[in-house]
C-alpha cells in the first residue's frame, strides 16, 4: 500500500466513525421532530416508516415495545409529534431516527394536561384506592350516557339478552363538549341521591379522537366518580383509549358491550350453574343418606341396641346395694339415738326441779338470818360509834369556849390571832356567847416574857350589835 492510500478510509471505517459520533452526540440522543407519516404499513413487530416535510424525509424505526404503549391508531398522512434518537443504520450507511414516544400534532397540550392531572391524582392516592366489586345479581343498572347512538343500545341490548330481570335506567348526558363535564358530574349527583335504588352505575362513550374523550379527563368528573358510592364501571372510547375516568373507576370495559357483561352475570349460565349445583347438592345428600342407613344398619347390630337393659342391670343391682347399706345405716342411728334420749332422761331426772328448789330455800333461809344478825351488830356498832363522836364534837365546839368567857376577834371576816394584825383605831368584829359587838383599838401593847403575869388591859369603845 502506498503512502497516498493511507490517507483514505474503508467504507466501513467511515460508516463506523460516523455512527460513533452519532451515537455520543448529546444533541442526538433525545431530538423532538414533527413531521408527516409516511410508507406506513401496519406490521406485526417492530415498525419502519418515514417522516417527511416537503420533498424531505427521514428513515424512522419504532420497536414493538414502544409502538404497543401508542394510545391512538397511526395512519398514513397522519401529521404527528415525534421524540427519539438519530443514528446510523450500518448496513445501508444511513441515518435513521429510533421513536420512543409519538402523538398526534395539535393535541400535544391536552396529553401533557392529561400526563399531568395522572401524576396530580396518583401523588394524592386517588388512583390506588380499593375497587369496589359489582354485585353479582343487579337489581337496577344506572347508565351515564348519551340517550342517542350505538352505546345505549348495545347496553340494552346486552343486558335484555344476558340478564333480562334487571332494570336499567340511563341518567341522559352529553358525552362530548365543554358542556359534557357538568352534565357528567350532575348525573352523578342525581344518582347518588337515588343510591339505595340502584346497584350498578356503567359510565360509557364511543370512540374518538382525545379531543372528543376530553370530559372523561377532566378532575371534575374523576372526583364525582370517586365519591360515588356505587361501583362504577368504565367503557369510554377504544380499547387503545385510557382516559382518567377509567383509571379511578372500579372497573374498565374495553367497549360497551363489555360493560354491560361485567355489570351482570349471563342468566342462561347461572340457571345452568344452579342446575348444575342442584344435581351436586342431590347427588350429596343421597350419597349421605346411604352412608348414614349403612351407619344405621351397622349400629343396630350392636347389642347395646338389641338388649338396652344390659346396659343398666349392673347400676340396678348397684343400686339395691346402696338401698340396704342405707336402711341398716338408719336403723342403728335411730338405736343411737334413742339409748342416748334415755340416758339424758334419766340424768334429768336425778337433778329434777323440786328436790333443788328445797335445798336452795334452806340455803336462802340460812343467808337470811346470818343478814340480819350482821345488820344488828352493824347498827349497834355505828350508833355508839355516833354517840363518842357527838361527845367530843360537843366538848370541842367554840360555842362551849366562849361560854367560859372568851371572845372570838375578826377583822374582815378574817380571825385575829395576833396583836401584830391590829393597830391603834382599828375596827373590829367581836363574836361572843350571846351575840355580836364591834370596837376599836384604843391602846395596844404586846406580852413581854414568857412568865411575865402584868398584862394591859385592851381598851376598846363597844358599839352595840345583836347576833
């Protein structure tokens, strides 16, 4: 190889410098296109199309993976909203772009309101409360539809063929409109007053394109059937078409028809099941019965059954024993009983009332002679003891002193024993044999010696008084 061709680069090379420059472009990775539909041919895998504006256009690759997510059906000439990543397709030396997502062109702010009002739902729990379960055999079935076209009809018509006993009764509403929301809500309002007549509640519309489904995104409606207090069943649109009503309804059908399936059971099948159970049940209990009888014959057969009384012979002879061990039991009580009373009788007799009555008089008559005696000798005792102490209470009495000439002297209720309690003029009190005096204190002199016999004589100035 020669030096000037080391300058050129394979095909191959070049093609492989190409898509790795692709492949670690950041610009390239996520690229938003919008763009016209074209060589679009529905396969069953992965898709190949093209994008193209004008006389321009470009390869476009969409795995299955990616295609299945699509909520709308993709058709030829259809303008859309195209997100993905160029690179190089090696084989061919050609860019391409790789799809993630697509959408129609001029309804993208009504996905990104509804990928928003999901996400607003889901953060406050709306969309992960617990689904309530139709019942099995609905009495009334309410229907939130429109009163025209294909949906009512195939409701009713399904119902009248797989449940004809139910009553279904359709609350009229625009399904499609700025209107269409109020009137969803305040169907629901109606419906709800009226909650103990109905069972069932099958919310429906036919397909459309998202403009057309936009009422069932809207919260209003979310929230009205969240708070209804019957399960609500959702058959809104296509099968591709998932639309906020269906996500917090309790159940989505996929059509119409669908709907009034899951609101009721096919009553031919439940006929056919209650037959079914009859036969099972019959077929129970008469195998029962027979075990039962087989059980009967067996037991009868025992000769507990065949003689019974064997069963009790043994407690009637238990029983006569117990009898006789009873009777003699009471016999020598009795006995007992009666040696016992004899004995007490004769004990009573020994210390019989009478015979203890004359000793306990003797006793008293004795008792009462010795009282008598002692009070006697008692008296006789304390009258002489009473005349003694009259004599010396006669021989110390003061009035007996003051007969032999002597004076008691007070001086305020208060006995003088002293001349050192007088004073010259005092006032005194003289108490004598026959009566009371009062004098004062003319001279007073006190005793000097033991023995000495001159005494002066108290002078004292009387003031006649009477005792």
């Amino acid at each position: 190889m020669t030096d000037t061709q080391k300058d050129y680069l394979s095909v191959k090379a070049l093609t492989r410098y190409l898509k790795r420059k692709f492949d670690v472009d950041p610009y390239l990775q996520k690229v938003y296109v919008v763009g016209e539909v074209s060589n679009f041919r529905l396969r069953t895998g992965h898709q190949y199309f093209s994008l193209k504006e004008d006389n321009v256009k470009i390869n476009v690759t969409m795995f299955k993976q990616a295609f299945s997510k699509l909520p709308f059906k993709l058709e030829e000439g259809m303008k859309v909203l195209a997100v993905g990543r160029v690179s190089i397709y090696e084989p061919s030396g050609s860019y391409q772009l790789t799809l993630e997502s697509l959408q129609p062109d001029g309804v993208g702010s009504l996905y990104l309101a509804l990928e928003q009002l999901k996400a607003k739902l889901k953060q406050a729990g709306l969309l992960d409360l617990p689904k309530k379960q139709p019942r099995r055999f609905p009495r009334r079935i309410a229907v939130i539809t429109s009163p025209s076209g294909a949906v009512i009809r195939d409701i009713v018509t399904t119902l009248k063929r797989r449940y004809p006993i139910a009553q279904v009764v359709v609350f009229p509403t625009r399904v499609q409109g700025k209107e269409a929301s109020g009137e969803i809500v305040a169907a629901f309002e109606r419906l709800k007053a009226k909650q103990a007549a109905f069972d069932t509640v099958i919310l429906a519309r036919g397909g459309g394109a998202i403009e057309d489904l936009w009422p069932f995104n809207e919260e209003i409606v979310a929230q009205a059937i969240l708070a209804c207090p019957l399960p609500v069943i959702t058959a809104i649109g296509h099968e591709t078409d998932t639309t906020i009503a269906d996500l917090v309804g309790d159940l989505r059908a996929p059509t119409p028809t669908a709907a009034a399936e899951m609101a009721a059971e096919e009553l031919s099948q439940v006929y056919l099941k209650l037959e079914e159970s009859r036969t099972r049940l019959a077929q129970a209990m008469l195998s029962r019965i027979q075990h039962k009888q087989t059980q009967l014959r067996r037991y009868q057969e025992v000769y507990i059954f065949r003689e019974p009384e064997r069963l009790y012979q043994a407690y009637m002879q238990q029983v006569d024993l117990i009898k006789e061990r009873l009777l003699r039991a009471q016999s020598s009580y009795l006995q007992g009983q009666a040696q016992g009373l004899a004995l007490l009788s004769t004990r009573l007799k020994a210390q019989g009332p009478s015979g203890r009555l004359h000793l306990e008089g003797e006793r008293l008559a004795r008792l009462r002679h010795q009282l008598q005696r002692a009070m006697a000798q008692t008296s006789q005792h304390y009258q002489g003891e009473l005349a003694r102490y009259s004599q010396l209470l006669e021989a110390y009495s003061p009035l007996k002193i003051l007969a032999r000439g002597y004076a008691i002297i007070e001086d305020k209720q208060e006995a003088v024993k002293s001349v050192q309690q007088l004073q010259v003029g005092q006032v005194i009190d003289l108490t004598l044999q026959d009566g009371q005096a009062t004098a004062q204190v003319q001279t007073i002199s006190a005793q000097k010696g033991k023995n000495h016999g001159n005494k002066k004589e108290k002078a004292c100035e009387f003031r006649s008084s009477s005792s």
